[in-house]
C-alpha cells in the first residue's frame, strides 16, 4: 500500500510504502513497517498512525499494490 500524504504540522507531501501481511522499509522515509504501524514525515518527523483520525486528515490517496 502506498500512502501519499500532506504532512499536518510541516505541509510537505511525501509517500509512505507500508507492506500488507508483511514487514517492509519504505523506499521515501525509511521507516521499516506493516500497514497498521505509525510512520514518521521526513521532513519534520511527525508521528502518523494510520488508526487516527489525524491520519485520515493528512492522507491525500491510498494505491494498493498489487
């Protein structure tokens, strides 16, 4: 799953690769993650938790990888 996001504190637009069923290291920011756990901006490295509604605020398109 791809996450493009607009950073809540910092603005910047940044994408987060997170792996589906399994670990993996996001290409963009780096952070080692499944689907459900938090990520970081790299920018400012504000905390996302894609269970918040913050998440849902700052999230701009979800692309499933298939």
């Amino acid at each position: 799953m791809i996450y493009k996001m607009n950073c809540t504190d910092c603005g910047s637009r940044f994408e987060h690769l997170a792996g589906i069923g399994f670990a993996c290291t996001c290409r963009d920011c780096g952070e080692s993650s499944d689907e459900g756990a938090p990520f970081f901006c790299p920018v400012c490295n504000k905390r996302f938790d894609p269970a918040s509604e913050e998440f849902d605020a700052a999230l701009v398109e979800a692309i499933a990888m298939i």
